[in-house]
C-alpha cells in the first residue's frame, strides 16, 4: 500500500512539472494574460454612453467627443468601419477624449447636463441629438465638449483618417484657441495611414 501511495505522488509531482513547463514554454501566466486583456481593450475606442460619460467626468475631467449616429445611416457604418478602426485614431481618441455613442434616433428618456430629453416622433429625433447639433439634424456628425460640457464645435459628415487626424489634433491640442482652421489647414501634415473600406460601399444617408 505505501508503495502505491509513494508511486501516486510521484506521478503527481510529474504532472505538475509538465504542467509548469507547458505553462512556460506556452509564454502563460496571470501576468501577461492580464497584459493581453488590456492590448485587447486598447484594440478599440472605449465607447461611453451619456450616463457613464458624465460619471466619468466627475472624476477625471476631459473634452468629450460624441458620434451622433443613426441605424440607418451608411456611412456613420462606414466611418465606423474605417476611420474608427485606426490603431492611430483609437489611440487618440482614448488618451484624449471621451468617446459616446449617440443614436440620435433613440426612443428613452435621457438626462444629459441636468436636463431631460425625450424622442419628438414630429421631428424623429431625440431631442438630446437635436439640441448637441442646434437643429441641423446630418449624420454623421460629432459633437466636441471642452471638460466642463460647453461646445467646442460640431463637425458633420465623413471623415477619412487622415481628415480626422488633422480635426483630432486641432481640438485634442487646443490648437483651436490661438491658431484659425484655415491657417492650420496649410501646415498641417498627415501622417496615419488610411484604412480600407472591407465590403461593399454604403448607400448614401
């Protein structure tokens, strides 16, 4: 009997030495399992909605980028596809902004910046949307916030990665407030690279 019990634990150390190196030679560990799982949620824009931006805000104040988007709209899809798909853009846009997801379009009930707003089926639109975009009612558009709610400005329509790298600097810099667009327009040069459209082209919102 204690010849068979010896032999069982000697077969289990065995197995716990395969094991180790298996675990080794495979790169596995707590550590940089943990360090994938925060590759992988640096792969993509960290997408808010209006509630968890606001919370997000009393703790860390930063400018604000909203996609005002709607269900239907081919090419909110194909910035989504593209643009928001930049490793260079998803990088900026997490370090310097927080990023909210809109459906200008939704039917609920919203509290942004202490006031409710509601669906008008006269207008199909939220009126949140309505209100972020003064009324001019394109989608795409995107709605930038300094860090204490106000409007920087609303920029309508699709935007390739290297129109987007060109807006992204001018506001994430605060290039806005000493240099005009258009100076800035001639000096600036784009260096991230596009991404391609996968599929077939949208149709026309």
């Amino acid at each position: 009997m204690e010849k068979i019990v010896n032999s069982f634990f000697k077969i289990q150390r065995s197995m716990k030495r395969i094991l180790m190196l298996l675990t080794l030679a495979l790169g596995i560990s707590p550590v940089m399992a943990g360090d994938k799982n925060s590759a992988a949620s640096d792969s993509k824009i960290h997408w808010m909605n209006l509630d968890e931006v606001q919370t997000a805000m009393k703790k860390e104040p930063r400018k604000i980028l909203i996609d005002v988007y709607t269900g239907w709209c081919g090419w909110c899809k194909r910035m989504d596809a593209t643009t928001y798909e930049s490793p260079e853009v998803i990088k900026y846009v997490n370090e310097n902004f927080y990023a909210v997801k809109l459906d200008a379009e939704r039917k609920d009930s919203v509290r942004f910046v202490g006031k409710m707003y509601g669906y008008d089926p006269s207008y199909k639109v939220n009126m949140v949307a309505y209100d972020l975009l003064h009324g001019q009612l394109s989608y795409p558009s995107t709605v930038f916030m300094d860090q204490g709610f106000q409007l920087i400005t609303n920029v309508p329509g699709y935007h390739n990665v290297p129109e987007w790298e060109m807006i992204l600097k001018y506001l994430g810099q605060d290039k806005y407030k000493t240099v005009k667009w258009e100076e800035y327009q001639k000096d600036f040069k784009a260096s991230w690279a596009e991404v391609p459209m996968q599929g077939a082209t949208p149709a026309a919102h």
